[in-house]
C-alpha cells in the first residue's frame, strides 16, 4: 500500500511469464520517465493495445483501469481495482462458456464429417 504505482506494477510483472511481463516493463519504465500524462496514456494505450490474445473491452477495461490508478485516495484505488477486477472476471466466465460451447460444436462437426467421408467410401 505504500509503494509507489511503478514498483507495484514491477512486483506484479515479475511474478508474470507471458506478453504481459514486457508490456508492464514498458508501462513501468514510462511511469518513471515520463511527465506528461497525455503522453504517458498513450504509451500505455499503446502497450496494452499490443497483446493480441485479449478482445478490445478487455484491453479498455485494463486501460481504464490503469490509467486511473494514482489519481485518488486509497479508498477509490480500491475500488478502482476491485471494479476492475470484477467485470474482467465477468469477461473470462463468459468467454470460458464460450469455449465449452465452441468445443462442443467442433466435436460435434468432426464426428459428423468423419461419418460423412465412412459413407461416402463404403
């Protein structure tokens, strides 16, 4: 609770072994060295922005987020992050009923064209 936003973030980073260990270097880096918000949002948008394998809501959720954090007391940095935290588990509950369905559907599909080809050859 009491360290700063870019030593908190570099903690988080190196417990981390996918694309968002470098994205959050980056952030981190751009927090120490940079002045200017307006820039520094854009680098950060930028640096979210650049992980593929997450949906644009999920991408302005962490960016809202992120670009929040310091701008209040501890209280609303909480909720800031509980806020967080909560809808982008929202996200991956629907995007794991998703995958059930999806997984459900190409089984289905491969049995189908596999009994397709059998008959087609017998």
């Amino acid at each position: 609770m009491m360290s700063s936003l870019p030593d908190a973030i570099e903690r988080i980073r190196q417990g981390l072994n996918t694309d968002w260990k470098h994205v959050l270097g980056a952030i981190s880096t751009d927090l120490i060295s940079m002045g200017d918000t307006a820039i520094l949002n854009k680098k950060i948008h930028e640096n979210i922005f650049s992980i593929y394998e997450l949906k644009g809501y999920d991408k302005e959720i962490i960016y809202q987020g992120l670009t929040s954090l310091g701008k209040g007391d501890v209280e609303s940095q909480i909720g800031i992050i509980t806020n967080s935290v909560n809808v982008l588990s929202n996200q991956l509950n629907e995007a794991t009923e998703e995958r059930m369905k999806n997984q459900k559907l190409y089984r289905t599909l491969g049995t189908a064209i596999g009994l397709m080809i059998a008959i087609i050859f017998i």
